[in-house]
C-alpha cells in the first residue's frame, strides 16, 4: 500500500496544482481501492435493476450526493477557496 502527494497535471481540473501542493492533499492505493468496491456494488445494482451499467454522469451524480451530504455535515471541506467555507 502506498501513498502519494497529488500534484498538477495527476488528475485534470480537479484542483490547483499549487494549493494541492499547500493543503498537502494525498492519494493512496487503499481509499483506490474502496472506491473501485464501492463502484463495483454500485454497478451489480443498476444491472439488476435496469438491466445495465450505469453511466458516467450517474456515478458522479451519487458522488456528488454523498460529497454534498459530508460537507453539510462538516466531514469534509473543499480547498476551492472560491466555495463556501465554513
């Protein structure tokens, strides 16, 4: 299992290579690894239900709900300084 430092240019209109570098964001193997899981229980159960995978956009739509719900709850925050901070 490894670590490594986000920087500008690794994942593309995500964030500020400088303030990834500022807040010291990290990416590892594990948290890779449990969202592929995650995304994997996600597919089976649009197959079931719809009988296909879904798309892209419905994927992000789930993240972005969840994301939304954590940061109302205060579990997480943006480094996006051009969004609401609390």
């Amino acid at each position: 299992m490894g670590w490594w430092n986000m920087e500008s240019g690794e994942e593309p209109g995500l964030f500020n290579g400088a303030m990834a570098e500022d807040k010291g964001l990290r990416m590892g193997d594990t948290p890779a690894d449990i969202m592929s899981n995650a995304l994997d229980e996600i597919i089976r159960e649009y197959e079931a239900e719809f009988g296909r995978m879904p798309y892209r956009e419905e994927l992000l739509g789930a993240f972005n709900f969840v994301i939304g719900g954590l940061e109302e709850a205060g579990d997480i925050k943006s480094i996006n300084p051009e969004e609401k901070q609390e």
